[in-house]
C-alpha cells in the first residue's frame, strides 16, 4: 500500500541494507541448525525475534515517510481550496445578477457552462484576470 513517490536510491539503500541483513540472518540460522541440529531452541527463537524486528523497523519507517508524504499532500490541497474559496469569491462579486442566473440556471440542468461572450449589461468590460489583478493584489 506504500504509494511511489519516495526518493527511490533512498528506499532501494535501505532496502538493500534490509535485505543484505536478513540474508545473513538467515544463513547463520541455517548454519545454527545445521551444527546444533535443534539443540538451541532458544537461540532460534532469538534470531526469529531479530528478523521479526528488522522487519518491524523497517516497515515503521516505510510508514513514517508514507505519512510525512500524505500530510504535504493535505497541506497543499487545504492551500489550494482555500485559493480557490477566494477565487470562487471573487466571480461572485464580479458577476452581473443575469450571469448569476444563468449559472443558476445551468447548475439545476446539470448542463456544462457555455463558452466565455461579451458582457451584454452596460459596465466596464474587463476579463475575470484583469479584475482579480485589480483587486485584492497578491494571492497566497
């Protein structure tokens, strides 16, 4: 469930190292039983705790970076939806009662918005970018 967006020389280190440990963990365990043919119960039980916890580290850090990840994730997306409140903001005030309506109207049909025409009610006409250019000055 890890998602791909570690630094992957990072990772494949670590794995490497991991995987270089429990190699040798492994060998002495054959080894172990090989020499001692299952005198040592207590000293198999000990290397299987070993590899268990090996194995336990290295997915906590696997976790913990997955996290980290996640929560820059959710940073960025909160910045984004609050710009976009702001922007949403914006149109609102800029709209023009009939430009409301129509949207109204299109958001109860479902239909997609048409394409952008000239403003047809007597006013400065200016596009969306020139009055957000206007008005609040720089955006977050």
């Amino acid at each position: 469930m890890f998602l791909q967006t570690e630094d992957p020389m990072r990772v494949r280190g670590v794995q490497g190292h991991d995987e270089m440990a429990m190699k040798l963990l492994f060998w002495e365990l054959e080894q172990h039983l090989k020499s001692s043919s299952g005198a040592s119960v207590v000293a198999i039980d000990n290397k299987i705790e070993q590899a268990m916890d090996l194995v336990k580290s290295h997915l906590m850090y696997a976790v913990r970076e997955e996290v980290e990840v996640l929560k820059e994730q959710i940073k960025e997306l909160i910045d984004r939806n609050s710009q976009l409140e702001q922007e949403n903001t914006l149109l609102k005030t800029l709209a023009s009662p009939e430009q409301m309506a129509q949207f109204q109207a299109q958001v109860q049909t479902a239909s997609p918005p048409t394409a952008p025409s000239t403003v047809t009610t007597p006013g400065p006409a200016c596009t969306i970018a020139q009055a957000a250019s206007h008005t609040s000055g720089p955006s977050a």
